[in-house]
C-alpha cells in the first residue's frame, strides 16, 4: 500500500515540495491541508502596501497547484498531532492519519499579550488577513505601526509612501533601535532613510498599554491613533507544546539538520515554525524557509524509500532588501548596505519571480 505524506501548511517549502511533485511523482499518497485556499506572499506585502501590486500578484492558489501535482488539497487548520498514533487533528474535528507528516506553519505574531493589543490592533499573521489590514490602514487618519523591524519598518515606510502626506506621517514605535537585529551600520542607514522619507520614529519606547485611541510607552508617552498594525516579530504556534512534541525555548519545533524530529523522524518541519538544533540563532525569515525547501523536498523522498537525507547548513550572511517607499530599497549583505532604486528593482525581481513559479 501506498505511504501518506501529509503536509501541513502551504509554506514556502511546502510550494517548493508541491511543485517538484508536478514534475516527478513519488511513492506516496500526498495531502495539504491549509485553512486558507491561497498562499500570501510576505516579501510583497510592503509593495501592495504601497499600491505597486495588485492582490492577485501575491498570492498562490493552493488547490491549482495542488490539482496538478496529484496532491489533494484539505482545506482547514491543524489542531494537535498525536506522533504515537501517526493522526493530525484538524479544528473542524477530522483526524487525518499519515505515514510521514511535514510541517511548514510559519510563525504567529509576537508581544500580543501587551494590554489591549488584542482587542485593538491590527496584525497580519495569519496572512490571509493582508487585504483587509491593508485596507482598514490605507483608510486611516493616524495610522502607528509598532515594531522597528525589518518588517514594520517596510510596512510602515510604504504605507507613508502610498500616502504621500507631509502632514500627517506614519508613525512608527519601537523598544529599541530601528534594525535593532542587524549591524550597526544598517541601524544608521534606516534611520537616516526614515527621517528622510518624514516617518514620525520613536525609539527606545516600549509599550505597555494600548487603549482603543492611544499606545502607552513605558516611558509614559501617549501616542494617538485611529488604525494600529502590531509587527513586533514572530512567536511559535501554540499547536507543538499542545501536542507533546519537542520544542525549543521559544516553543519552536526542534528539529535535526535533516529537518526531522528526532524522535519522531517521521515528522518533517521546515520555515519559521522549526528551530534547527545547533542553529539557534537562525533568522525567521521566508528566505532561509526559501533554502530548506530542496533539504525537504531530497530528505522526504530519501525517507520514503528508506534512505539516509542530505543536511542543511546555513550561510554566514543571508541577502535582505527592505522596501523603502518609492519603488526604493535597502539592501544588506554581511556588513554591505545600499539603498537605491536598483536594490528595489532586484527585490522586485526576485518576489515576482517566485510568486510566478508557483501560479
Ligand atoms: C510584513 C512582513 C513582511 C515580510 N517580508 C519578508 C521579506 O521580504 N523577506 C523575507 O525573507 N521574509 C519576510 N518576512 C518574514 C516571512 O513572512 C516569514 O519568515 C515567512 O513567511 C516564513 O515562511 P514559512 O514558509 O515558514 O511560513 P508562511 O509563509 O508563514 O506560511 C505558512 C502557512 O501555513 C498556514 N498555517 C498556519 N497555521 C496552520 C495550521 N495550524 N494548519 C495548517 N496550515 C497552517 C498559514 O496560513 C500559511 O499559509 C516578512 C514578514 C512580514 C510579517
């Protein structure tokens, strides 16, 4: 009989795994389930954002790119796997059994537990929520963004982009620098990027409150609003610690260089969900989920016919190019940062590039 492989989430990885399964067929019943029908691509949020794309341009249908692999596509959330049983529950009550099971969830959003963060902002994860939070901000008298990196960053220069008002700037807020992540270098070079563009910043502001009108900071300023986005970095998905499977502090699957538990080597996970042992200090970042894909992709197919997997090892240095507003952008490299419209035009490429493959 035919092994099941099931996948959960359609992740980068996940697109990678189901486009090689167009082009050479394994021995295995394959399934995706996701709980929504599309894929959002991230890297171009700050570009919609900004109005350069359209929504069509940044999302992935999953069941096209399903149908043509021979991979049925399962529409809903995963709730808890039972690695004894070889079962995953999904939250409409359906227990999907599998042989060999890959994990590719992404990440939530971080500091939610902030008073009023969950009653009042906005937050993109999960990303089928893009069009609507996109919305509600361009709509927006004073919109803040709270988070300095490269993420709110992005979204809040190309949301101060696409308004084109000197009056009433973005602001952004963030506990430390601005790229408080990277060199110091990249720190100094957005910061002068933003004062340029005219974003309102406040640095070393953490907030401790959020009512349905103000951030609070710990340092007892009062920062009006009247749309909120929350993008202070990733958190782990509840659904590893639920499930009794090996984590790392932060709650992030643990898994081997070869992308498996352990103690279930069965069970697969690649992107921002899994944290690899050895590498802890690994960006959450769809770039690196991006790399492990072939690492999936050989390693799944080696396990099914019972053979050893390939290991990944990370890059010193991974390229980064922050939109900035303006059809601009803000590459880093190692120690090497350069802002210009070419940085923007290859980030374009390459955005566009991987959405298309995967259309
Ligand atoms: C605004 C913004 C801009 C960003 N820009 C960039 C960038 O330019 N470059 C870059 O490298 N990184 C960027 N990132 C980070 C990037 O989004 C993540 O690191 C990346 O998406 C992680 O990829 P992934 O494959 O792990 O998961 P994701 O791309 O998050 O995909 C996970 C999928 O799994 C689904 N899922 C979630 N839970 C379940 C469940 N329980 N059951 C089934 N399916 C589930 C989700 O709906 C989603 O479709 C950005 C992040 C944000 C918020």
């Amino acid at each position: 009989m035919k092994k099941k492989l099931l996948l959960i989430g359609g992740g980068h990885a996940h697109l990678y795994v189901i486009k090689k399964l167009q082009e050479e067929a394994i021995d295995a019943e394959v399934s995706v389930i996701s709980p929504s029908e599309h894929q959002y691509y991230s890297g171009m949020f700050s570009g919609f954002m900004e109005g350069l794309y359209e929504f069509e341009k940044i999302r992935i249908h999953i069941p096209t790119l399903a149908k043509k692999a021979n991979v049925t596509f399962i529409k809903g959330a995963a709730l808890s796997i039972d690695a004894e049983a070889k079962v995953v529950l999904t939250e409409k009550g359906d227990i999907v059994p599998y042989d060999v099971l890959s994990i590719d969830i992404g990440s939530y959003t971080g500091g939610i537990d902030v008073p009023g963060v969950r009653q009042h902002a906005l937050r993109i994860k999960p990303t089928y929520r893009i069009e609507e939070v996109v919305s509600k901000l361009w709509d927006a008298d004073e919109p803040v963004v709270v988070g300095g990196g490269a993420a709110g960053i992005e979204m809040a220069l190309s949301l101060h982009a696409k308004r084109r008002s000197e009056d009433a700037p973005v602001t952004l807020v963030t506990q430390s620098t601005l790229l408080a992540g990277e060199t110091e270098k990249a720190t100094s070079k957005i910061q002068e990027i933003a004062k340029e563009k005219g974003l309102r910043v406040y640095e070393h502001e953490k907030v401790s409150n959020v009512t349905s009108s103000h951030v609070i900071t710990a340092g007892g300023k009062q920062i009006a609003y009247d749309e909120l986005l929350w993008l202070t970095g990733p958190k782990a998905p509840g659904i590893f610690q639920t499930s009794k499977l090996p984590v790392d502090p932060q709650g992030y699957l643990l898994v081997e260089d070869t992308l498996q538990v352990r103690e279930y080597p069965a069970i697969f996970a690649a992107g921002d969900c899994a944290s690899i042992k050895g590498f802890p200090k690994l960006p959450k970042s769809g770039v690196i989920a991006v790399r492990q894909s072939k690492v999936l992709w050989d390693n799944i197919k080696s396990f099914i016919k019972g053979e050893d997997g390939t290991r990944f090892q990370p890059k010193q240095s991974y390229l980064s190019i922050l939109s900035t507003g303006n059809r601009e952008g803000l590459l880093l490299y190692s120690n090497l940062s350069f802002h210009h419209h070419l940085s923007w035009k290859l980030k374009n490429k390459i955005d566009r590039k991987f959405v298309e493959t995967y259309k």
